[in-house]
C-alpha cells in the first residue's frame, strides 16, 4: 500500500532539477538549526527556484504543494528578504530567489494578555514563529482596494512579515479603540506600549452604517 508521507518526499526530491533541492535541502538543514544568522550571510546568488509561496501560507514546489511541514519549518529560517523587495533561501555557501505572491507568514492564532497601556498581543505563525507586536514587532494595516477589506501584518523578523488570516484579523478588531494620533481620531490597536492605527474612526462609522 502506498505511503502518502513517501509519495510527498518522492514528489518534491524526485524531479528533474532535484540534485540542486536536495543539496540545499541538506545544507539548509544544518545551518537551519533554531534561527540561523541568515543577514550577515552574504554567499552567491544561484539563480531562481521554482518555489512559491501563496498567500494562504501554503508552498509549492514545480507547482505542487510541499506537504511535508518539517521541512516547510526548515525552509522558513532560512529565509531572507532583501533591500531589491526579493526573498530568497539562504545558507552560508548560496542565495536562490523564491516567489512570495504576498506574506511569507502567516499568523494562524493570537493571544492577548494585559488592558491599556500594558495589553500585549502576541502572534503564532503557521510555521511555529512566536512574536509580540510591538517596537520589534510592528504591525501595519493595509487596505485591500479590490475587495474593500483590510489585511493587517506583522514584522516576524528581518523584512519578513505575517500576513494576519481572517478569523484572527476579526478576533483582532475586537481589542480596537478610539484613539488621537496626530490631530485626528483613529480606530487602533495597542501592544507593548505602541498604538497601530488601523482606519480613521470617521471611515469606520461609515463602513459600519453602510
């Protein structure tokens, strides 16, 4: 009987370009050990992988999705985005471009301790990132102009941001406030001492009635 775990390993390492993946495979598996001192490796760049990572989190590889999550996890700490707004996979010996369609995260789940000025939020990402908002950790919200909605994210590290999904987007909400910033009143969020706005709260009103 087939072994759906098997069929997973022989569909990622088993195609044509796979020599190069499984090297990096191997040597991402050694420097991938915790987090890893990804920006002050400055090794060649080796071209692009045909690696893409959607925006629900999910990555793929030659088009199909990897299934494997450890090896999603292993990928994820050695990842790198640069000043050219490009991500890459690096180790200590190769740089190799990937494709990220929108965040390369994904905060799945969020807790959130304290009231006032001492609430705190903290995130979990879909590949086990455990961060704070806060002065390390900004948050930003963005308007999402095709469908009107609002995609709020958080700094995991380096240039790498979570993309907040939904059903924590809407649990998120739920700890906003009125707040002054700069002259004008905003609905926002607070989280180890610093306010995120969100929207003008004259723009919630609006959305609210309708």
């Amino acid at each position: 009987m087939d072994n759906q775990g098997d069929t997973s390993k022989e569909s990622l390492v088993g195609a044509p370009d796979t020599g190069g993946l499984q090297a990096l495979i191997s040597r991402a598996t050694r420097a991938g050990k915790g987090l890893p001192p990804v920006e002050r490796w400055n090794p060649k760049f080796c071209g692009d992988l045909d690696m893409e990572i959607r925006p629900d989190g999910t990555w793929f590889y030659l088009g199909t999705p990897i299934g494997r999550m450890p090896l999603v996890q292993l990928f994820s700490t050695v990842l790198r985005k640069d000043a050219d707004g490009k991500t890459y996979l690096v180790t200590p010996v190769e740089k190799v471009g990937i494709r990220v369609v929108d965040a390369p995260f994904v905060a799945v789940e969020m807790d959130v301790s304290g009231v006032g000025d001492g609430q705190r939020i903290t995130f979990r990402t879909n590949v086990g990132d455990v961060v704070e908002a806060g002065p390390d950790h900004p948050m930003r919200f963005v308007d999402e102009d095709e469908t009107g909605g609002l995609k709020p994210y958080v700094l995991v590290r380096g240039r790498l941001e979570a993309l907040v999904a939904r059903p924590v987007m809407y649990e998120l909400v739920e700890y906003g406030e009125e707040i002054e910033i700069d002259g004008e009143l905003m609905f926002a969020v607070r989280s180890h001492g610093q306010i995120y706005p969100i929207m003008p709260a004259e723009k919630l009103k609006r959305l609210a009635n309708g």
